[in-house]
C-alpha cells in the first residue's frame, strides 16, 4: 500500500515546517482567509513583482504553469476547510503581500518558520515551477521581497510574538533550550530587540568550548547542525541537477579561479534547525582569504524531489535538495588559509534555503581567525552549509554517533568534526 505523506515524512528536516501536515494546510487555510477577507494595499515591491508577471510573457507563463501543474487532487487541491489551494499568481500576490508584516509564530504542534515556503511547496515540485525559480528575473525580484521582509523582521513591530503566549511561553522556552542563551527573562520582550534578534541570539559564554584549541590538526563544526551528506572525490564538474545530487565545484564557488584546486577534494554539507543556533564559527585557525557573495535561487528544488518523483513530492521542499543547493542556491564563500599546512586553503560556504538567504559575513579579509571566532550568521532562518577541503587534505570525520542523512540531529558547534590524519 502506498504511504501517505504524513507516513512518509514522520518529521519535516530541521524542524522549518511542521511534522504534521494538516497543521500546515490549516496555517495556510488561515493565511489564505486573513490575507483575502482583510486585504492590505500591495506593498510596492509586490506591485513590481506583479509588473514582472504581467508584462514579462515567460514569466508570466512559468506562474500561470506552476499553479496549473499542480494536481487537481487530495492533498493539492483544497485547505482542510474545503477552500481552494492557491491556484494563480493574482491570490499567491495577495498572500504574499500580507506575509510581509508577519513574524513566525511558535505553535507546539508546528512551526511555520518558512512561510511563502510554504505557499509555494506544491508549485515548487512542478515542472514550470523548477523553470520559474531559475530564472534570474525572478529571483532578483525575491530577493527585493525577502529584503522587505526582513526589513519588518529586524523591526520593533516584529516583536509582538516574542510574549507569553508565544515565543517566550514555557512551551516555547523549552523547545529552544532557554537555559542555552543569551537574553533577559524579565525584560519586555525577553529583552530583544527585535524578531531577527530574537533568531541571532547568542550561547551564554562558555556553553560550546572549542575542541582542542591547541590541536591545528582538529577541525572544529562551524555551525550548531545536523550532518546531511560527506563527499570524497568531488569533481570540478558533475551532473549536479540529477537525482543523487552530486557535487560540482565549479557550479558551487561560481567559476571561482581557485576551484580547480579543490578538484578530488572533500565536501561536508550539514543543516540547521529551526529552533538552534544560527551563528557560523571558523572551523580552523587561519587568514580570510577571500569573500565570495553569489546570487542564485531562492525556491527551487531538485525536478527529481518534485512531482516527477514516483513517491510523490517533498512535502518539506526544499529540504530534499540540499545538495543540488549547493551550486544554485544564494551563497556566500569564506576562503580561509588554515595555519596547519597539512590543512591549507579551505572553504566555508554558507548556503540559503527559501526564505533565509540573507548571509551577514562578520569578518574581513586579511584577519586571522581562531578556531571557533565567528565568521558570520544566517538571519530570519535557518539553511545549510559546506566545508570544503583540498584532495591533499586526509580527514578522519567524527561524526559524534550521527549517520549523515535527512534523519540525522545536531552536533555541537565547536566541536570536533574531523581530524587531519
């Protein structure tokens, strides 16, 4: 008999959107419901993405595809309450538009940290959604959106869910271990500033030492997250669009001159959690190098992870496509010169996700950087990352009993990851 998704995907990866499906639909019901009953006048950078569509005609079919390519059938077609999914670009506007002055709230049941994920995780696995989310015209019009939408996030108006009834109630607290940071219980607000300050809290001092600081031949995890996948042997350039997700250097540093080096290297890729620490660490000591911001997608995933797939779409897209992230998604690589020279140069590479794509690097160029000093930070959501290593370079990884994989947990940042041999 087949499964159904609720079998399928006894949890979403990293906790952005909620175990349990009917909770999701019926967020999106209530979305739906606010966003059409109490209309709000179009923000302008929704009225320019309207702009794009209509006047655009291959933008304007690849929205009027990824609506219709999405099944006419359970549980595609209606909300929970019996309502209609959203089906055309006009109503995706609309509730689009009212995300805009939202913050995620915390619910025990689930967390809808993704929210236009969210909205657009059906039309995502369609084979017109896969061309709308690489086309770079609307990508760059995303990111002006999620830009406006962290501008509300990093607001004082985006605290009325730090309260509690919400972020800071018992529930809550617990979930994203109060005990482990940095903040003020008896403050308004918890003493934050904001929402995305809230997202960037800090460890209280001391609570993540550093694996043997001393030791140049131990590398340090750059952030609080769970292993997905350890390749050997990468190649410059690898078929990455296909269904094992293979890496391509070439296509993840951007054409970057010094990717040839890292030809037959190693890769770890590892995700955060919704609920965790959202700060990156240098995994060695060493000189930054160089930084690399690259534009790239926001909402695509793997055609393979989509409706193309026999088992059915990722229902958490796009959690599935980790990999295939790695080389399209918004990224930003830190070239570090680790002092070990059995090390060399290594890269760090953050990589967004849906809505957290905003990458603040906190180092310059030319530091030198201890093993765990900070390098930088996700803001309004979580996403995944990469550290890649030179073929000279002999790792024995520690992965602290986890199995690399979507049911992987966190390993502690700071901790060790691997050790030169």
């Amino acid at each position: 008999m087949e499964k159904t998704i609720e079998q399928k995907h006894a949890y979403r990866v990293g906790k952005w959107l909620p175990e349990d499906q009917l909770f999701l639909e019926n967020w999106l019901a209530r979305i739906i419901t606010e966003a059409t009953e109490k209309p709000k006048g179009l923000d302008s950078v929704i009225e320019e993405f309207k702009q794009l569509i209509e006047n655009d005609p291959e933008v304007y079919m690849l929205f009027h595809m990824m609506f219709n390519q999405v099944p006419h059938k359970e549980p595609y077609n209606n909300t929970p309450t019996g309502k209609p999914q959203i089906r055309d670009y006009k109503h995706f506007l609309l509730v689009l538009n009212h995300i805009l002055t939202t913050a995620p709230e915390f619910n025990t049941t689930g967390l809808v940290g993704f929210p236009i994920n969210a909205i657009l995780d059906w039309p995502m696995g369609t084979i017109g959604g896969f061309a709308a989310f690489i086309n770079d015209r609307i990508n760059k019009q995303f990111k002006k959106v999620l830009n406006r939408w962290g501008e509300f996030l990093m607001s004082k108006e985006s605290r009325y869910v730090l309260n509690k009834d919400n972020w800071l109630s018992p529930e809550a607290k617990e979930a994203w271990h109060q005990d482990w940071f940095e903040w003020e219980p008896k403050a308004p607000y918890g003493g934050f500033d904001s929402w995305d300050d809230f997202f960037i809290r800090e460890f209280k001092e001391g609570l993540r030492p550093v694996a043997e600081p001393d030791n140049q031949n131990v590398i340090a995890n750059a952030c609080e997250s769970a292993p997905y996948k350890i390749a050997q042997n990468v190649k410059l350039e690898d078929n990455f669009w296909i269904k094992g997700q293979p890496y391509s250097l070439r296509h993840i540093m951007g054409d970057h001159k010094s990717a040839e080096t890292f030809a037959g290297g190693t890769i770890y890729q590892a995700f955060l959690s919704a609920l965790s620490y959202h700060r990156w660490h240098s995994p060695v000591d060493g000189v930054i190098e160089e930084i690399v911001p690259i534009d790239g997608t926001y909402y695509s995933e793997i055609l393979s992870e989509g409706f193309l797939n026999p088992s059915g779409p990722d229902p958490a897209a796009p959690n599935d496509s980790q990999g295939y992230l790695s080389e399209v998604a918004a990224r930003t690589l830190i070239f570090i010169k680790a002092d070990n020279p059995a090390i060399g140069l290594m890269c760090f590479v953050s990589i967004g996700m849906s809505e957290v794509s905003t990458s603040e690097v906190t180092v310059e160029i030319g530091q030198h950087v201890k093993k765990g000093e900070q390098l930088g930070m996700f803001h309004f959501g979580g996403s995944t990352h990469c550290l890649i290593f030179r073929p000279e370079v002999n790792l024995r990884f520690d992965m602290h009993g986890e199995d690399p994989g979507l049911n992987s947990s966190n390993i502690p940042i700071n901790s060790r990851i691997a050790v030169v041999k």
